[in-house]
C-alpha cells in the first residue's frame, strides 16, 4: 500500500523517471485498426502462443522506438500445433491518441505497405506439443516509419485470417520529462489510489505551439490497454507545464497480482507438482490467496511474458521450450462462489478475457480451478471477476507517461517524449 507520506502532489517534483531507450518501428495499412481499447492486445487465434513485441535485444522492455533512430523492435511468437510453418502477412495502422486511424499509409510509411513474416522455425522433436517459431525485427529495408504516434502490428495468416492485433509506439523524444506520484482516497474504494503527475518542458523546436496542444496519458507496469490521460495543463514558467491526473481518473490500489516462473520445468515456490511423462507436461500450481494480496512486490512489465531471458532447461527456449498445461487454483475471498465469472488474466494471453481461460467452481475445495497451456517462461497474472477488499501487496509500480502533441498540420497526434517512473 502507498505512504500516507505521499498523499499530496504538491510535493518536490524529484525525476522519479528514467528515459527508456526506443525503437523505431515499422507500419504500414490499406485497412482500418480491428475496434479495440486504445492500447488492447488482440489475440484472435488460439493458436498463438508466448506473444512477445519488445525492443531488439532485451525483452524486458516497452514496445516504444525512437523515430529515425537506429533501433528497432522485435515481434516473437509461436503457433502452437503447428507441424510446419508458412509465411505470414504482417501490417501496420497508425493512431491518434484515442485509437482513431486519420492518415493514409503512405502518410506515415516508408517502402511498402505491408510485409511478410519469413523467418521462421518449427521445435525440435524433443518437444512434446510441436509448435512454430515466428520473429520480426523492424523498421527494416522493407518497412519505416514517417510520423510518431500509437502503432498497431496486425498479423494474418495465408489465408486472411487475424492471428493478433498488437500495439506499439514511435516516440520523438522532444521533451524533457519529470514525473512524480502522489496518493489519494477515492470514494467506495479500498487503500490508496496512485496519482501521478508529469512536468513537460517541451524542446525548443516546438515553441510554436502552446500548452492547450499538449496531453500526458498514463500506464501501469507496461499494460496500454488502461491509458489514464491528464486535462490541459497548468503553466508554470514559460514553456513549462505541469499535468495532474485528476483525484476520479487515479489508479486504483493495485489488484493482486502473482508472478509463475517456469524458466526451469521443476517444482518452486509456486510450482508444486511437475510431471514431465504427460503429453503435454503438466503443473499444479499452489494455491493463490485473494485475500493474501498476490506475491509481486516490486515493479514490473506485466505486458508481456519473459521467455529466453529466464529459460534455464536444455536448449533454446525459442524451440526446445515445452508448452505445458498450467493448472491454476484460485481462492477467493471467504473460498465463497462469485456471482460473476471468475477468469484468470495476464501476460500470457494480452490480460484478455477468453472462453480458455475462465475457471470453474470446484465447491467441494471452495476454490477456482482452470487449465492453460503456456509456454516456459515467467509470467505475471491476476483474477478477474471477484470483487477483493483486500488491495493487492505491490511494494512498487512502474508508470510510464505519453506525452502527446495535437499537430494540426499532421491532423494526427505526435508522440514526442516517453518516460517511466516507480512509485513506491
């Protein structure tokens, strides 16, 4: 739970953020982005598996690249059941700020409008469910990016049909960005709510446009899909502004959040049972609290899973990982049933509600029970559909705030600075 120490943002504005280094990437469309929340990963084909859009080289990073830098994203993923792979179709939409598609491709890209997935691979026959190996780097020789703003990675298969729809970002990196956190109660809620605030000095090189142009949006621990944008600001100095989320728009006390690790296919602290003679491997995980508030503490990018960077069996985790059914346990407060459905929701599946991944009621263990197959890997996770007065345990959460500017000359909005902070 958060300090009372820190209920008010009137408090030293101290650089709580750090830069994030980014990407440029790559887009390109003829069609319109699928409806979707700004910032939602789709995942429309159950097929796809250890869905992963991160900076080249280190997954343990934002979608974001720097426009005309050199630097690029990687797009990582698999096709579970698949004996043999194919080349895939891959698109890009930009947005504005909220969602909306206002530019033709040729707009915001350079080279073609679309382009095909090629490097591919299937698992080695040590793997007991085969899948395909897909990865994408970008922007590349075929594909650049024009104008920042919100990007959306669309992939089809031969056929037309949508495996998944992912967001990234294309930032500018023209302002300097301060954050800081403060707390605040809302009404009807439980604990602490997170209120954070940006202070924007934009580079000189857009004097021509006031404060008015300019909205900060918020995301929690990597996740767009719950963007929680700032009014106009308030001016402090000459080009220098300050943005407060208002009290109704804070973050809630986090939900409890938990963290499976299965880098190693092998009992652990959350694993309790392995059994690798099963097609597929399985494990019982132990049981999950909603009243012990989750076991994450400290900061995280709950947006995607880890999987090459924690792989610890033999192998490569791109194609000797296995694809394990997962069976989780869910207790919920009182072990009493909830008159919703209860779903089990996380880096492992875009934190989507889907027919897979909601639970059933085991009465006679007063418990949730449901069965997934996930890749080895780290993953973060919560429940959805039972209401929880006990907030969850996280010591910490990464923010990460957007800095939009409303260009009329673009008629789209640009991104030009990101930044992230922790608050504690």
């Amino acid at each position: 739970m958060l300090s009372p120490r820190v209920l008010t943002l009137a408090a030293l504005f101290v650089v709580a953020g750090c830069a994030l280094p980014e990407e440029a990437a790559t887009s390109g469309t003829t069609e319109t982005a699928p409806p979707a929340r700004v910032g939602e990963t789709i995942i429309s084909d159950p097929r796809v598996g250890a869905l992963q859009l991160h900076q080249t080289g280190d997954e343990a990073t934002l979608p974001v690249v720097t426009l005309d830098a050199q630097q690029s994203l990687r797009l990582e993923f698999d096709l579970v059941g698949q004996e043999a792979g194919a080349p895939l179709e891959i698109r890009f939409v930009h947005t504005d700020r909220q969602g909306r598609s206002q530019l033709l491709p040729s707009e915001y890209l350079t080279g073609f409008e679309s382009d095909q997935i090629l490097d591919y691979e299937r698992s080695t026959s040590s793997v007991q469910v085969p899948y395909v190996h897909y990865s994408y780097d970008f922007p590349n020789a075929n594909i650049g990016f024009k104008v920042s703003g919100n990007y959306r990675a669309i992939v089809r298969d031969g056929d037309g049909r949508l495996l998944f729809d992912v967001p990234f970002f294309v930032s500018e990196q023209l302002a300097q960005v301060e954050l800081a956190f403060g707390a605040t109660v809302q009404d009807g809620s439980v604990g602490f709510a997170v209120q954070p605030a940006a202070r924007l000095r934009p580079d000189p090189r857009l004097q021509e446009f006031d404060g008015s142009r300019y909205t900060v949006c918020f995301g929690r621990n990597g996740r767009t899909d719950d963007f929680r944008c700032a009014p106009e600001p308030s001016l402090v100095d000459l080009a220098l502004y300050q943005f407060y989320l208002p009290r109704t728009a804070a973050f809630p006390e986090q939900q409890a959040l938990f963290e499976l690790d299965l880098g190693f296919l092998g009992v652990n602290t959350e694993v309790l049972e392995v059994d690798r003679t099963t097609t597929p491997p399985t494990a019982l995980l132990d049981l999950d609290y909603a009243e012990f508030g989750g076991d994450v503490r400290q900061a995280v990018i709950a947006s995607i899973p880890l999987v090459g960077s924690v792989y610890r069996d033999v192998g490569r985790a791109d194609v000797d990982g296995q694809y394990v059914e997962v069976k989780f346990q869910y207790v919920p407060p009182q072990s009493r049933q909830s008159p919703r459905r209860v779903y089990v929701v996380g880096s492992f599946n875009g934190w989507q509600r889907t027919p897979e991944s909601e639970m059933t009621w085991v009465e006679a263990e007063g418990r949730y029970a449901a069965t997934l197959l996930l890749k080895q890997g780290r993953y973060v996770y919560g429940y959805q559909g039972v209401a929880v007065e006990t907030p969850g345990l996280s010591a910490a959460s990464l923010f990460t705030a957007y800095v939009y500017l409303a260009d009329p000359r673009r008629f789209t909005d640009r991104l030009i600075a990101v930044r992230s902070g922790v608050a504690q």
